[in-house]
C-alpha cells in the first residue's frame, strides 16, 4: 500500500471517528435536554419548529434560569405555605372560583418568594420548564380554567380540576427537589 492511500484512509477513518463523536456527543445533550425537560421538550420542539431550534431555546432557558437566585425555603415558610394551601382549598366549597383565585396567587407568591420572577405567564412557564418541566402541564391547565373563570364559563368540576393541578406545582415548588 502506498504512502498516499494510507494517508488517505487514515484521513477518512478520522472523518468517521470525528462524525460518530459529534453524533454521540449530540445525542447525549439531547438525551439530558429531554430527561431534564420532560414533555416540555416535545412541546418545545413542536413550538420551535425543530429539534435544533428547540434545543437552543432550552439551553438559553437554562442558562437564564442559572442567573436567577432561587433558594430553599426554611421548613417553617414551608410549613406556613402548606397550611396557607390547606385554607384555600378549606374555601373551595364554598366559593370555587375564588379559591382557583387565591391558589393562583398562592402559587405565584411561593414562585416570588423562592426566587422566581414573576411578571408574566410567558415568563414563569420559561423559568419554571427548567427545574419543574415536569409539573408545568398542570400549570398550563390550571391557568387555563383561571383564565376562563372570568369569563363564568367553568365547571365546578374543572374548577376542581384546576386546584388539583394547582397542588401538583405547589407540591413541587414546595419540595426544595433541585435534582431535576
């Protein structure tokens, strides 16, 4: 074999070894993107257009997310908070639209204090998808009843349905998990 074929395969097993690197490189971020992400990742790509978009979309969320100073809560504000839940949904019975009210303001005001900005639904469905991608759903659809609670166009049913999944992101925020 000559010196120039050798030279050129030994370029070409380069190439491939490189191109498998970069794949697996690939879709080891990918991989990590979609655990740390849950179902936000899908809904981000189907939001974004493509998995590249989406992946950058999710990078800057986390790298937003890593300038915001979010904090544990010390047992007693935790303990504050899951007796402030209990009063909430003590009230639903007897004012169902208030109570999706008060766990929407109960929510925010925990985001608040934990560290999390929260100006707009935009903004806080970002923050959030970083850390509680996974209980995002359950924000998405709670905020949905709040919203047409306004209009007077829910059920005492959805309502119910909205608290429960107003608990399972207050649950969450309240657990201090940053394992995520």
């Amino acid at each position: 074999m000559s010196t120039s074929t050798l030279i050129a395969v030994i370029a070409i097993a380069a190439v491939i070894v490189i191109a498998l690197a970069v794949g697996l490189w690939m879709a080891a971020r990918r991989r990590r993107l979609r655990n740390k992400f849950g179902p936000e990742y899908n809904r981000t790509v189907e939001a974004e257009g493509g998995r590249m978009a989406a992946e950058r979309e999710l990078r800057a969320r986390e790298e937003r997310h890593d300038k915001l100073e979010i904090k544990e809560l010390p047992a007693e504000r935790r303990d504050q908070y899951a007796v402030e839940w209990s009063s909430v949904q003590e009230h639903f019975v007897d004012r169902p639209e208030g109570s999706v009210e008060e766990a929407d303001a109960l929510v925010s005001r925990l985001m608040r204090e934990r560290g999390y900005p929260t100006d707009d639904y935009r903004g806080r469905l970002r923050d959030l998808s970083v850390e509680h991608g996974r209980t995002l759903e359950h924000y998405r659809a709670a905020h949905d009843v709040k919203v047409r609670t306004t209009d007077e166009k829910t059920t005492t049913e959805e309502l119910r349905g909205a608290m429960v999944h107003y608990r399972a992101l207050f649950d969450d925020l309240l657990s201090d998990q940053r394992s995520r």
